[in-house]
C-alpha cells in the first residue's frame, strides 16, 4: 500500500510539474490562447487573454465574448465559434474586435479547433489568435502609398489605370460611355516660382478638393502628377451625344470652380484650368484614352488656356504624321537629305549683297519640303540643335566657296539661329570652329535673330553676342516690328542689320499704317547706324514705296524667288553681266 502511494504521489507530482510547464509556455508565447465549452464559454485564457481584456483569470472564465467586446464583434464570434462546435470545423479567419472596455479595434488572425473526448464527442473548442493590428495598419498604408498621392490623397496614376481599365470592360459590356478629363493647371509654374512650393502645394490640396466636390461618388479623381488631374466619368449615358453633354456640364462645373478666388495666408490667388476631354466606350486601351486627353487639354491651352476642348480623332492623325515627321527627320540629318537655298538681298541699286540661306528638305518621296513643314517639328523634338548645326555648317562651306570667287568674295550670308541653338553652352565654341575650319572671314557670316530669343533673356544674350561681335560675327534682328521692339533693349544690342517683316510690307504702298510703321523703322535703323532690309517685297509698287522712303536693302520675290547655290551663283553673275 506504501508503495501504492507512493507511486500515486510521485505521478502526481509529475502531473503537477507538466500542468506548470505546459501553463509556462501557453503563458510565454506572444499568440492569445483561450479554450471554450460547447455553450462558447471561456473555460481556459492564458495570461495575455488576461492582459488583453485587462481582467483577472477568474473574472472572465464562464462568460462569452458578449461580455467583453462589442456588438457586432460578439456576433461574428459566435458564428465563427458555431463552425467549430456544431459543424466540427476548423476555422482560420481574420477576426476584427472591439473591446468594450477601451473602445480599441484589434485585427487578429485566429485559428480554431473542435476538442474531441475520448469517444471523438466534441466538449469545446480551442483557439489561438495573433494580434495582426499593427501589421494590417502597415499593409494599409503600404497600399495607400502605392494607389494614393501622398500630398492630396486622390487616387495616383496607378490606381486611375486600374480602374480606368475595369471601366472600359464594365462600359462595352454595357454599351454605355463614360468621360476621361485631363485638367492641367494654367501658369501653375509662376505660382510655385513666385510664392514658393508650400504655396503651390497648398494650391494643388484646394484643387483636388474643389474638383472632387464637383463629381459623383462612384467617379475616380487622379492626380497625374504634378500640377496635372485626371477624373474619371464612369458610366453616363448609352447615348454619345448625351455623354458627351454631360461630361461638358461637369468639365463647365470643375472649370467654373477652379476659377474661384483662392486664399494663402491672407494672401489672395486666382488660377485657371484647361480641360481636355475623350469619351470612354470600351473599344480604346487606356494609355491611349490618356493620350487623347492629354491632346485635347493641349489644344485647350493652344486656344488660349482657361477652357474645355474635346478630343477629335483629327489631332491623332496629326500627331501620327507629326512623330513620322520627326522619324525621318532624324534620318534625313544623318544621311544629309538636307540641303540650303539662297535668297538674294540687294541694295537699292539692285546689286546682290549677300544671301539668307534657307534650308530645304529632299525627301526621298515627297521630293523638296520647305522649312514650314519641317522647322516646327525640329524644334519641338530637339532635333532643330543637329539640324541648326548642319546649317551652320553648310553654310560656312557655302561661304568659302564664294571666297574663291571674285564675284562673290564679298557677299554676306545670313542664318537663322534658334533660341534653343542660341543658348546651348558649347553654341560660341562649335561656331568659332566652323569659321576656323572653313577659314572664312566672321564678318560675312550674320546670324538672324528674332526679338522673342533676346527678350527671353536679355543680358545673357547681350553678353553673348558682344562676345561674338568682337571675334567678327555680324547679327540681324529678324523680323522687326512684330515683337516687343523696344528701344531699350535694341540700342544695347550689337546689332548690323534691321529686317522689317513681310507683314509691313505685304500692305505697301496702300496700307497707311503698314506704310507708316515702315517709314518710322527705316528712320529709327537710320539714326542707329543700322542696315535695313525689308522682307517679302513682291511687286514693282513695292519695291518704289521702299525706294522713295530710303530703304536701304531688299529681299523678295521681286528680286528672286530662294534657290540652289549653282542658281544663285548663276543669278549673281548674270547680274554683273558675265553669262
């Protein structure tokens, strides 16, 4: 019996030291441990159920959740629970609960299992949940930054693609149209220059709340970046021209919003937009919707910005044809399908005194384009930088040629120079090469510039051309008259030469003001020592009006039309009655 007892005793104690172990780990573990009866009564918690409900152990055995978390996540408990006891399931699920205590939400991630009795009847459940609140709240603003723009919380470019997608599909199942509005900012850059970018920033958070007073709920509002938005139209009529109508209503309603006054610090500002606007049908993919109203707020600002354009299929024709443009463009600067033509300019004599040169394209099928075509794409795709520098550089050629003439040794040519070419850092240096190169003499070689690339900077370009003046480069101010034409800045300039638009010439000798604007040019190049050309001169009255007002140099189809250099060299030559 002794021996009975002691044995009795000694597995006791062991059960004992098993019981506390098993309590030691269940209460070191991070996860929260609880054991319930078939009622859903708590029968077990380990110490971090106790800490997390801020109750002692004795406190919460035989209550359900009911006593200890809301409503709601009580209900959801229960049903989970139900699964376990009356299904004989294992449930896994994210669990979100309220405790009633605090008022605190907790996400946790719990796992529950039915507890069989030796005969496999279920008596309870056990769970174990990990508390997932701050990892989900991590997720949350994980996601938040990857579809969200941090400074106006609108959707970002991502998450308006996504969507954009999702209702192009929901739309041509439908047969319904939406409406994509691109709305960019007018003059959003002098804001931020003049007032600083806390300034801008505050503008762009009262833009994005205007604009999303002025939609419905279910529609999407973007910041593109920027100081660009994009809404998103969902679903707004099956009919086109209804669409259409509504998504003018709302472009008007943001466009009238946007105009309002808006306050900084006291401080008041007003800003514009220019809205472009493509309808959403399903048969277009979305990079190419946002194209279009990229194309359309564009036209908007072409227009004169603070207005709404809708996108015509036109602008995409014209746009392919401009990017083939600019394809062979490229190809033609690097296989020199380009070539110059020279236009005669004479005094009033009527001998040659040099030529401006003009550059023409041969294209391999359309034969010879002109500059028109071409020049406005160069400079939009910073192709005009090679292209300028080819010119340059055939024109330099061209020049020493005529050195080798006596007929023509003495003849300037003129160049137009871009106001991208103008301001390039190495722009001084690749032309004092050229002169070197070709060995020509820098007071034949004039360059052409137009009063907006001087304005836009005027002691750079001062500076520049001063610096040029003196190495013996000569300069013409292109198309005087049409610009700014200010006297304080033009009796800086180091200038040669006055060219009167064709604009002022095309009215002669009819157009009393066209003829009075060209008497008072002719006079003001006079007193600043300058030599004047008129442009564009066409016919005989023309010609005479320029004549009797003391017009000093002529430039026009009166005189010949612009053409190749064995041309010119032929006209020269005629002219001096060597042919």
């Amino acid at each position: 019996m002794d021996a009975q007892q002691k044995a009795l005793s000694e597995k006791a104690i062991e059960l004992s030291r098993s019981e506390n172990n098993l309590t030691t780990i269940l209460n070191s573990v991070e996860a929260y441990i609880f054991i319930k009866d078939t009622h859903y009564r708590y029968s077990y918690v380990n110490r971090n159920m106790e800490k997390l409900l801020g109750m002692s152990v004795e406190q919460i055995l035989g209550q359900q959740d009911s006593a200890f978390f809301d409503a709601d996540s009580a209900t959801q408990t229960a049903e989970d629970d139900a699964r376990v006891i009356l299904q004989e399931q294992r449930v896994a699920t994210e669990e979100v609960r309220t405790l009633c205590s605090n008022g605190n939400n907790h996400v946790f991630m719990t796992v529950k299992l039915p507890l069989r009795s030796e005969n496999g009847k279920v008596y309870g459940l056990c769970g174990i949940s990990t508390d997932i609140t701050e990892r989900k709240a991590m997720e949350d603003k994980i996601r938040h930054l990857a579809f969200y723009d941090a400074l106006t919380g609108l959707a970002n470019r991502r998450l308006l693609i996504d969507r954009l997608e999702l209702q192009q599909r929901r739309n041509q199942r439908n047969q319904e149209y939406g409406a994509l509005l691109f709305i960019d900012l007018d003059n959003f850059k002098t804001l931020n220059d003049t007032l600083g970018h806390d300034t801008g920033d505050q503008l762009l958070q009262q833009v994005a709340h205007r604009v999303s007073f002025c939609v419905r709920e279910e529609d999407t509002v973007a910041r593109f970046g920027g100081d660009e938005f994009v809404v998103m139209l969902g679903s707004l009529s099956s009919s086109e021209p209804d669409a259409g109508s509504v998504a003018r209503k709302v472009a008007d309603k943001i466009l009238e919003t946007l105009r309002q006054e808006y306050r900084f610090e006291g401080q008041s500002h007003y800003s514009t937009p220019s809205i472009g606007i493509t309808l959403i049908n399903g048969s277009v993919a979305a990079d190419d919707l946002l194209k279009q109203a990229d194309l359309a707020m564009y036209k908007a600002k072409e227009a004169g910005r603070n207005r709404l354009y809708f996108y015509d299929p036109a602008m995409q024709e014209a746009i392919s044809l401009r990017a083939q443009m600019e394809s062979e463009l490229r190809v033609a600067i690097e296989q020199e399908q380009l070539l110059l033509y020279y236009q005669p300019q004479v005094n009033a004599a009527g001998i040659v005194t040099g030529a401006e040169a003009l550059v023409r394209w041969e294209h391999p099928q359309r034969g010879l384009v002109g500059p028109v075509e071409f020049i406005p794409v160069a400079e939009a795709s910073g192709l005009i930088l090679p292209l300028g520098h080819w010119v340059l550089e055939a024109a330099c050629q061209q020049l020493s040629d005529w050195t080798k003439r006596e007929q023509t040794r003495d003849l300037t040519l003129s160049v137009n120079i871009s106001t991208h070419q103008f301001k390039q850092a190495d722009f001084v240096d690749a032309l004092l090469a050229l002169v070197a190169q070709y060995a020509i003499k820098p007071e034949r070689l004039k360059l052409e510039l137009t009063e907006s690339l001087l304005i836009d900077d005027i002691d750079f370009a001062i500076e520049r051309m001063r610096f040029l003046k003196q190495q013996g480069i000569g300069f013409a101010l292109d198309d005087f008259g049409t610009g700014y034409s200010s006297l304080a800045y033009i009796k800086q300039l180091p200038l040669d030469q006055l060219k009167i638009d064709r604009c002022f010439i095309d009215g002669l000798p009819s157009d009393a003001n066209d003829a009075a604007i060209t008497r008072i040019i002719i006079s003001l190049a006079s007193e600043l020592n300058l030599w004047v050309v008129a442009e564009g001169v066409e016919t005989q009255a023309q010609r005479d009006f320029l004549l009797d007002v003391n017009c000093s140099g002529f430039q026009g189809y009166w005189y010949s039309r612009p053409v190749s250099a064995e041309s010119f060299l032929l006209y020269v030559l005629e002219q001096q009655g060597e042919t």
